[in-house]
C-alpha cells in the first residue's frame, strides 16, 4: 500500500509543521516580553531560535518533497492549523473556542479523505 519513503515523506512534513507551530510559540513568547531597545527585540534566543527552526522546517520540507508529492504536503501543511491552537493551549494556556476546535477537526477529516 504505501511504500517506506512516502511514509518517510508524511512524518518529514507533519514533523516541519509541528515544528513551524513550535517556532510561532517562540515569536509570540518573545513578542510578550519588555525589551530595553529595538537591537534586543530582534537579537534575542527566542527569536534566533525560532527563525533557525523556520530553516530547518524549510529543509525538511523540501527533502520531504522527495518522498511525496506537492499536493499531498500542501494538504499536511494544514495540520499547522491545528498544531499552533493545540501547542498554544498546553504552553500558553489559551482557549480553544468550538468553532476552532470543529474547524480542526474539519482540518484533520480533510487530510484523512485526502491520504486515502
């Protein structure tokens, strides 16, 4: 049914949008807190960090796009609508509305139809 590399390629997306999410969460962090200039806002760990993840969620992107097609990773690139909410609510404590959680779970049913 589905061969190891394709297998390979779906982690390797799902894996750069998680990461992507996890990136996010770091600018967000960052854009929370007090800076004492403008130099410190952008030369700080967590924005350094968070952009050297962006990088690499590029690179995994593209090795992955060896493994599987563009459509399919375009689709799993959704999964960041639903990575971002869940990473925000375990580390931020924010809320997950209804209406966020029924469209995630949209998101989810809409990747299964489109991997089968």
């Amino acid at each position: 049914m589905w061969s190891n590399a394709y297998i390979v390629g779906i982690a390797m997306t799902l894996a750069s949008t998680l990461l992507a999410g996890i990136s996010q969460l770091l600018l967000k962090i960052a854009a929370g807190r007090e800076y004492k200039n403008w130099l410190q806002e952008y030369l700080n760990v967590w924005v350094i960090t968070a952009y050297a993840i962006f990088v690499l969620t590029t690179v995994l992107s593209v090795i992955a796009l060896r493994f599987i097609s563009l459509s399919l990773s375009t689709a799993l690139a959704a999964t960041g609508q639903v990575f971002v909410p869940l990473l925000s609510w375990l580390i931020l404590k924010e809320r997950i509305s209804v209406q966020k959680a029924l469209g995630m779970v949209a998101i989810i049913v809409g990747i299964i139809v489109f991997t089968l």
